[in-house]
C-alpha cells in the first residue's frame, strides 16, 4: 500500500495593493478567463474581470433582512464588503444550460445535436469562504454524488479559485455558525486576506501546485510575524462583528420534530413564495426542463433551467401540486436546507452567507426562525435557547 500524502505547508507571501493588476495579468497569461467581483446597477456582482479598476474599490455595503445597498467607504478597499445576489453557483450550475437540440432532416426524421459541454478555463477570483464552503457543497452533490451532473462537471474542470477571507461581514451573515468563515485554509488555489492597516496589502497563501506556480510569478515578499498576526486580527474582528447565530447542534431533530410546529403558519402569511432564497442561495440545485418548438414544427430545443421548491408546479405530480400551500413549501425548503440535507449529503446545506435573509422581498429571517421554534418547541429533544 502507497503511504499517504502529505499536504505541504501553503506557500506564504505578500503581495502590494497595486500588485493587484499583476495577479489578474497573471491569470491572464497562463489562459484563465477571470470572473470575479465588479459592481454593476449599484450591486455587487460577478462579471468577467480584465484589470483591477473592475473590481469594487472603496465600495461597502448594507444589508438587513430585505435590504441592500452598496455605500462608499472612504477607504482603498478592494473586498470591503461581505456578499452581493450572485454566487459561484451560476458560473458552474448556470440558470439557463441547453441540453440538446433536434432538426428536421426530412419529412418524418429529426436529428438530436447534443449540447457542446465544453467550458473555458476559468478563474473565479474574490471567492468568500463561504463561497468556497457551498462550492464544495455543490462538489459532493453534483461532482461526487451517486450520479454526477454533466453539465457542472464540465464546468468545473480545470477551474482555478481565488478566495479572499472576509474583513468586513454583513448584518446578514452568520458563518461563524455554520463553520464557515470568516477566515478558511482550504478550498482555493490561492488565499489572500486584505490587510488594510499600515502599508495596504494582501496576505497571500497557495495552498495547491497551481496557486503556488502563480505565486511565484509575482513580485511579492515574504510574510512576516506582523503579517500573520495581522491577518489573525481582521478576522478575530470579522468574527466579533457577526451579529446573527444560528443554534446549530440540535437543528437537524428540532426541526423535524416540529412539522406542525404553529410559526409554519405565522411563516406562510409573510412568505410571498417568490423564491429569491433559492435563487440567491449559493447552494440550492433544483431544476425544471423546458422544451420549446419554432412555429413550423421543424426544429426544437430542450433546457435546463432553475426552479424552486417554492414553485406551485415544482411538485406537481398527477392532478395537482404535492405542497399546494405557501406554509408546506416554506416548511420543506428550510427543513431540507438545515435538516434533511444532512441525512442525503452528511452536510448542512447552509454555509450561512446570509443572502436568503438580504433578498427576501418581506425580510424573513431563517435564523429567527430557527430560534423561536426552538424557544416554543414542546419537544424535550429541542432544549430553548437562553
């Protein structure tokens, strides 16, 4: 038997603020198409990145249940916010992926042209660690699972990611309970922390071969003991500054020990089951099929496209909708996020990003939710939070 591999220490260093555009160069050079933050219609959001001016330097951002804005800092800031709409999760499970189309070749014959699952090389830059967390959430279910997805491998193949761990987290974010961030030492290629007080730069590590050959391309220094400890003080603050927390080690039995718990339906009369959390979620992979003919009858496309559990037809099955309720669809949609996922994946399907709370339409809070059944559980199994 082989003996087990040894993980090598990440390569260290730091690299200057303007170093930046060099990074993305670099990218660049070595084939990337780089993605990543850049704000667009006063949101934060992912594009493809050419030069650094792209990114959202001296932007921040306010969030509350149902709220968002981007604010100016007054500050250099490259990552100076937490988590705008998008995510990972429409670069490599996009909302719309055709599957195949068909052409008449004749009076009765079609031919079936299979969709093209070739991907570029891409590099997802400015990743949160939640990000990353629900990236690998996503790997165990569509990359690793019992039947892997086609199309998210395709993208996820020969994919470079770029995490930035998170100084400034939102009202919304609870990762500190999810075991999420703020800071991670894994999950990316390269690591980079902003360390804005003194001279402003980037604590960058390399964790992979390919993080570390792009490392060594670049005119950076080595890190010094001020430099690991300054990283260790934006993230003990980052840590401090997260205002929500979910109780998490009795959610999975507390939950399904209270399906007919009464906040389902205190729930069902806000929820507009609109579906934004699912939209927004970074995690969430339910699809529909869509098939579509032109008017002459000769040609016809099908393709996949996002639905939500929160769809009346998400669960139709013979003469009506399995949960033709808004009270059964919430229910199910949180039940299997922080419950039920765990007993199909052995992982939560939150990374706590906040984002369901953010861009509710009627400013939900899960992790309000979450508590006050807790807190009126008559279940013994769910002990009230204090």
């Amino acid at each position: 038997m082989d003996a087990p591999q040894v993980e090598a220490a990440p390569a260290t260093a730091v690299l200057p603020s303007e170093g930046v555009d060099a990074l993305l160069a670099e990218l660049a050079r070595q084939g990337y198409e780089v993605r990543g933050p850049t704000l667009r219609d006063g949101v934060i959001v992912h594009d493809v990145l050419d030069h650094a001016e792209q990114l959202p330097r001296g932007v921040g951002d306010l969030q509350g249940p149902g709220r968002y804005r981007t604010t100016e800092r007054g500050d250099d800031a490259y990552f100076g916010y937490a988590v705008g709409p998008t995510s990972a999760k429409r670069e490599l499970f996009p909302p719309r992926q055709p599957l195949w189309s068909a052409v008449s070749v004749g009076d009765a014959d079609f031919e079936i042209i299979e969709a093209d699952r070739a991907s570029p090389r891409v590099a997802l830059f400015g990743l949160r660690p939640c990000e990353l967390a629900a990236i690998a959430i996503q790997d165990r279910v569509l990359l690793h699972g019992a039947v892997p997805d086609e199309v998210y491998t395709a993208n996820r193949a020969d994919l470079l990611l770029v995490g930035v761990e998170c100084g400034d987290p939102a009202a919304t974010c609870f990762c500190t309970s999810m075991g999420t961030g703020p800071g991670t030492d894994r999950g990316a290629d390269l690591l980079m922390t902003e360390l804005l007080e003194g001279d402003h730069r980037f604590l960058v590590r390399a964790p992979t071969a390919a993080g570390a050959a792009i490392l060594a391309a670049l005119d950076t220094r080595p890190a010094t003991e001020e430099d690991l400890r300054a990283r260790d003080t934006v993230l003990r603050e980052a840590a401090e500054g997260i205002e929500r927390h979910l109780d998490v080690e009795p959610i999975h039995d507390l939950l399904l020990g209270n399906l007919e718990h009464p906040r389902w339906d205190d729930i069902a009369g806000r929820c507009l089951a609109c579906g934004n959390c699912t939209l927004v979620c970074p995690t969430c992979f339910c699809t529909t099929v869509e098939d579509t003919t032109d008017l002459a009858g000769t040609s016809a496309q099908r393709e996949r496209r996002w639905d939500s559990c929160f769809s009346l037809d998400f669960t139709h099955t013979g003469p009506a909708s399995v949960r033709n309720t808004t009270r059964a669809r919430y229910r199910q949609w949180l039940t299997h996020k922080l419950a039920t996922w765990i007993d199909q994946f052995d992982t939560s399907g939150c990374v706590g990003c906040g984002r369901c709370i953010t861009w509710c339409p009627v400013g939900i809070d899960l992790t309000v939710e979450v508590a006050t059944i807790q807190r009126t559980s008559e279940d013994p199994a769910a002990p009230a939070r204090s």
